[in-house]
C-alpha cells in the first residue's frame, strides 16, 4: 500500500503516528538484544494471531540464532466441570518443554491477554518464557507484567496497520497510524 498521511478504515480516519522505517529500526534494536540475551541457546517464538503475523516476519528475518516459531492464538471455551472457562493454545505445534520460549504479540494494552497465555503456558513447563511486543500501552496496564522486549510505547489511542486491524481491515499498511479523535 503507497504511504499516506492519513488513511480511512471503514468508517474512521486515522492519521500516520510511526513510519516503517522508525519500526524498522525498533525491530532491529529488539532483535540484537535478543540474539545477544539468547546466545548459545534455541529460542521458540509463539507469534500470537492475528495481529503479529507481519511484526514477527520482520523480527524473525533480523534473529541471528538457531530458532523455531509456531503460530498460535489463545482461546477459551466453557468446560464441563465446576472450574468454568478453559483457556488453551491453539496451533502449538512444538513441544515447549523444557525450551526457552519467546512470545511475540503485535500490542500490550490491559495485559490481560498476555498474563493469560502466560498462565496456559506455564502449563507447558517450558524453561523460561519471555514477553516480545511491537507496541506497549503502559498507561492502559491492569497488570503486573515483566515485558523483556517492547518496540514502541504509545499513547492510550486506538492503532491499525502493520498487522493490527479495526474490524478485520486495515492491517495492510508498512506504517502504524492512529485514530482521529472526536470522528
Ligand atoms: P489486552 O489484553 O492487552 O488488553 O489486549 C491485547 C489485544 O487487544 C491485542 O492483541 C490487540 O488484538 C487488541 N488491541 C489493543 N489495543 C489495540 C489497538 O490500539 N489497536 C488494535 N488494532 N488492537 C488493539
């Protein structure tokens, strides 16, 4: 898609906040900090869909380490039993015990979705996992968690492009644009 300074996503306008190259260049940094953290280990990264699928194509081509990556998304569903919700991993393809576990999420905002799969994780026993996000909120969090590796802090305002989306549309821009307030 050609760079413009403002785009329409249905029915919200939205005005460009951080170009590709800014990102480009915030991937890069957390990418070297990972390949130096991680030295002499075989990291997995568990890229959360929908929303990561371009940030972790872009940080994985910038990862100078022996390394897997499986696709995954977090869902709950109602169990049979009195404990109620179940939360699992879909799409785990690799078996995570025991590994050194990278996830990559395209934006903290709450952090509720993070201390979830943090939680389903865990139940995996892998041997450590770390937390790898494009875009953080820190004004937003509700929770206390430990984000190792984070491109970009932003403001409490809606963002689509570069993978996130408004109502299923909008991931397909190379910058991250904000929604104009007050539409
Ligand atoms: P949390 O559980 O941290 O509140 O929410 C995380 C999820 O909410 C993200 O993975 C993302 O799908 C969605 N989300 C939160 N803020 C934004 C935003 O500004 N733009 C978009 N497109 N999605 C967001």
């Amino acid at each position: 898609m050609q760079k413009q300074e403002t785009i329409q996503v249905k029915d919200k306008t939205f005005a460009i906040s951080i170009p590709e190259l800014e990102l480009k260049q915030q991937i890069k940094r957390v990418a070297d900090e990972i390949t130096r953290d991680y030295a002499g280990r075989q990291p997995v990264f568990l890229a959360v869909l929908n929303g990561s699928f371009i940030f972790a194509a872009d940080l994985l081509r910038e990862i100078d380490l022996p390394c897997e990556i499986s696709f995954v998304k977090l869902a709950s569903y109602q169990g049979t039993n009195s404990t109620g919700s179940i939360r699992e991993v879909i799409g785990l393809n690799i078996d995570i015990t025991d590994r050194p576990v990278i996830i990559v999420e395209d934006i903290v905002d709450t952090g509720l979705t993070m201390a979830h799969m943090l939680d389903t994780l865990k139940g995996h026993n892998p041997a450590s996992i770390d937390i790898c996000t494009l875009l953080l909120k820190p004004t937003k969090l509700q929770v206390k968690l430990d984000i190792r590796y984070c491109c970009k802090e932003i403001p409490d305002d809606f963002v689509v492009g570069f993978g996130l989306d408004y109502d299923g549309f909008g991931r397909n821009t190379k910058d991250i644009y904000t929604i104009i307030q007050n539409q």
